[in-house]
C-alpha cells in the first residue's frame, strides 16, 4: 500500500480541532496528535529534553526531572526570540517522531493534528489543510466557558495565534464549526468520504 495520504488538521484555540478529531477517529481513521507527540519528545532521557535544560537551564524541570511545562511557557510566551529558540529545538524532534508514526501506518489516509500548522509554516509534512473555523467571539465565549479565561486574556490567547484569515487562506478544505455537533458529524462524514476518494485515486 502507498504511503497514506496526510490531512493536516488545524484550527484556532477552540475551534473544535478536538471534537473533528474525535470525528475522525470514530470512523477508524488514525490520527496522530501532535501535541502528544511534544510531550512524549520531552521525556527524560530524550534528547529533546537534554537540549531545552542546556538552553533555558535547570529551571525548567520539576522535582522529577520532568520538564515543568508551566515555568517553560512563562519563559517563552513573554519573549518571543526565546519561544522561536524553543520551537527550534522542539519542531525538529515532533516532525521525526510524526514521520516515524505515519511510517508504520496501513491507512488510506491519515489526520495530522497539528493546532500551529499556519503559524510554523509547516505545510510540507501535509498534502492537504484541513482547518476548523469558527467566529473568534466564539472563540472567546468557549475559552471563558472551557478555560475559566477572562474576556481580555481569551482574546489576548487568540492575538498570540494566525488570524483566522492566514487559516482559511492556507486550507485546502474548511469546516465551519459554529452550529451543532450533527452539523459537524455530518461535514466529517463528507470529508471522510472524498479523502477516501482522493487516496484511492493515488495509488
């Protein structure tokens, strides 16, 4: 079987990427998420973790030698060379363990969660974008609601993200996600359908 065809599924902070995950999976689909990835990429004994400490120090790890997510994401969210010097260090290390999970896979195609897709620029791991779209104020009504943010820290978390327009202008397939969940079980279930048909058409 040919390599499967790789749909990058991407979306602003509650958008609904999960739910359309979620979606997917259900109808046997794998899908690998990239935020996982990040986390097992940072494991002791993991060289990713040996060079963030030799980059921001001993600070950033707990008790139990873990990497301390919450001291690292103070660090770098008030400082953007030093988030772009962790990405660098990251990214590389989330791109192999992704490539290695898509190796081993017998899919016609495959969901890549990948929530900061349009802001990395990381079109080439995909063949195609799909991205979860919805307002931005309910974005923020769902970060409030979810999250317990305020209104100014919600909207301050969307700014920190693309726009929506950079999104919709890097997708190849959009699903609006502001109606009910049967609106967005039936969007997947058309979707499932055509990738099911553009996989075939590959081999």
């Amino acid at each position: 079987m040919n390599a499967p065809l790789r749909i990058g599924l991407t979306g602003g902070i509650a958008s609904g990427k999960t739910a359309v995950a979620a979606a997917f999976a259900r109808r046997g689909v794998p899908v690998i998420d990239t935020d996982q990835l990040a986390r097992e990429v940072v494991e002791p004994g993991r060289p990713a973790l040996a060079a963030v400490v030799a980059a921001f120090g001993a600070g950033v790890l707990g008790a139990d030698g873990r990497l301390d997510r919450r001291q690292l994401r103070a660090i770098v969210f008030a400082d953007a060379a030093r988030r772009r010097e962790l990405e660098a260090i990251l990214h590389p290390a989330i791109r192999a363990a992704m490539a290695e999970a898509v190796a081993g896979l017998r899919a016609p195609y495959v969901v890549l969660a990948i929530p900061l897709l349009v802001e990395t620029g990381g079109r080439d791991p995909v063949d195609r974008v799909l991205v979860v779209d919805c307002p931005p104020e309910l974005q923020v009504a769902r970060l409030m609601a979810r999250d317990g943010e305020t209104v100014d820290a919600a909207r301050a978390i969307l700014a920190a993200q693309a726009s929506r327009e950079a999104r919709l202008a890097a997708a190849d397939d959009v699903i609006d996600n502001h109606g009910t969940l049967e609106a967005l079980e039936a969007a997947v279930a058309q979707l499932h359908e055509r990738y099911l048909a553009l996989a075939a058409a590959r081999r």
